[in-house]
C-alpha cells in the first residue's frame, strides 16, 4: 500500500489576499484570525487580506499568515475527504503547520508561537550585519566546503538544503560576501541574495532558540501518533519533548529538506499533499525525485481541481 505525507512550506510564499478564499467560506476560519488580532494586539487579518506587502513581509506578520493559510487549506480539505497522513514535514516555519496537522498543537497556540519566534529571529541578531543568499547549481557538499572555507573571514553556514542543485546560507554579511564569491568562482550558476529579516538558521540568533524554549513550556504539546520528520535531523518523531528541542535547535540549524523528502521516499512515501500559499514545495520535490507526486492546495479552485485524486488516494 503506498503512503502518503503532508508537507507545509516555509517564509517567502506570502501574499496578499492569501486564505481569504478559505475565510469566507468558514466562519470558523475567520474567528480564529480575529481572536489571534485581538489577543496579540495585531492587524493580521488586515495585513493578509489588504497588505502592505512592506508589512506582510515582516517576519512576525509573515510566520503565522502562511501557517493560518496552510492549515485552512488543510480544514478545507478534511472536512470534505477523509485523508489520514503516514507523515508530516514542514519547511523551516512549515514545521509548526505540521504539528498542527498531526495533532500536536493547535493551530492557534501554533500562530502565537511562530509570531513570537518571527520576532524572536529578528530581535536576537542584536543589529549585527547579517546576509542571506541562494546559491544555485553547486551540490550541498560544494557549499558545506565553501561555507567552512569562508568562515575565516566571518560566520556562515548552509542554512536550508533546498534541492541537489539550489542551497540558501545564512550567516554574518562578510561571511555570506565571501561564501558568494567563493561560489561564483567554483562555478554557480547564479547567486541570488535575499531579502531578509535576520540571518535565520545560522548561529547568530542563538537567543531565538532559548526564548522560544520558553514560550514552549508555556503551551500545550499533544501527543501524537504520526511522525513529523525533523528539519534538524530528518528523522521521524513522536515523542513531545524531542519535537520541542527540535523546535528550539531549528532556529540556528540547517533545515535538511531533501534528506527529509529522501526519508520518506525510502519508506515508500509515493504521494505529497502541499498545503499552503503558492506551490513552493512541489517544485523543490520536482528537483529531488521527479518520479513521485506532488498535490498542491493553495486556494479553493486548486482543490476542487485535485478533489478527484484526493478521493482516490
């Protein structure tokens, strides 16, 4: 019998208008956003569906706008197909929407938290000159040696293993230069730097990780009976302390998205449902075995284009 995983994406799909669709259509949807504005004294609910982008693109607004948006596509699609995954997986913040899709927080407790650890990411470089960049047409090998080759100057590591061909690295803006140059001399097809709001996933923002360690042990971890399969280590979990110390050592780690894909490939994995704005993640998956299929659900008219091959699966 062949298996499926749910998979969430991370920052950078956002838009604006994003999960209004899903709003209208559910009441439920719509309190939630609003209690959320309420509690945190936010206008997230008006940033998602009005913008300004300047303001939808600020990490705290940007982490639970693309979680809400993910886990309403999701509800949308519970509530009509009956789909129990063998997995879940999310990209960097697409992991919370995946403990929220296997049960493990609520979707609520998980917009709070990845609100605060969107602040948390910002606040904890305390002004020190940061980068972030796309490297692509190097394999993940090249950059780990490229990465260790120009922290002689400063801080940079390779933060998010995107595809065998596309790898983003974080780190101190000397760092990142250097690495970038490094990496156009050993032949890159393009280096891409990014528009960001802190160097994520690189050690600079250590202090991320313990203060969203504490929030954590504020709230509520359910247990679970699917595995969410770790960022850190793409490994599959349960266990509630362990997706908590994930959690917190995510913040300053490599995201290993294609060893995760890889994972659950090797376990017979042959279907992925995407739920979330745009259709980031089917791409990446395309780049990493082209063989397996990908369904992506960013609004109600792309599932009701897929509802037939949900109902099959």
């Amino acid at each position: 019998m062949s298996k499926k995983a749910f998979i969430f994406p991370g920052q950078g799909a956002q838009y604006i208008g994003m999960a209004m669709d899903f709003v209208k259509s559910n009441t439920e949807l719509e309190n939630i956003l609003k209690s959320f504005d309420k509690k945190n004294n936010t206008e997230l609910y008006k940033i998602m569906s009005e913008g300004p982008e300047e303001k939808l693109k600020e990490t705290k607004f940007t982490q639970p706008a693309i979680l809400f948006h993910s886990i309403a596509a999701l509800k949308t699609v519970l509530n009509e197909i009956n789909i129990i995954p063998d997995y879940v997986a999310g990209h960097s913040l697409g992991e919370f929407s995946a403990l929220v899709a296997n049960g493990v927080l609520t979707l609520e407790d998980a917009m709070y938290l990845v609100h605060k650890r969107g602040e948390f990411m910002i606040k904890a470089n305390e002004g020190k000159p940061f980068a972030m960049a796309a490297i692509i047409g190097l394999s993940p090998d090249e950059i780990i040696d490229i990465c260790e080759e120009a922290s002689k100057i400063d801080i940079v590591i390779a933060a998010n293993f995107n595809t065998p061909v596309q790898t983003v690295i974080s780190g101190s803006k000397a760092g990142v230069e250097k690495a970038c140059e490094i990496a156009q001399e050993r032949g890159a097809k393009r280096v891409v730097p990014l528009v960001v709001g802190g160097p994520f996933h690189s050690p600079l923002i250590q202090k991320a990780a313990t203060w969203l360690s504490e929030e954590m042990n504020t709230l509520n971890f359910n247990e679970t009976t699917i595995p969410v399969v770790s960022n850190v280590n793409a490994k599959p979990v349960t266990d509630t302390e362990e997706i908590k110390n994930n959690l917190a050592k995510q913040v300053t780690s490599s995201v290993l998205w294609i060893d995760s894909i890889k994972f659950m490939i090797e376990d017979g994995v042959d279907t992925f449902i995407e739920f979330g704005p745009k259709k980031v993640l089917a791409g990446m998956l395309k780049k990493i075995d082209k063989n397996i299929k990908v369904i992506s659900i960013d609004t109600i008219e792309t599932f009701e284009l897929v509802k037939n091959d949900l109902e099959t699966l």
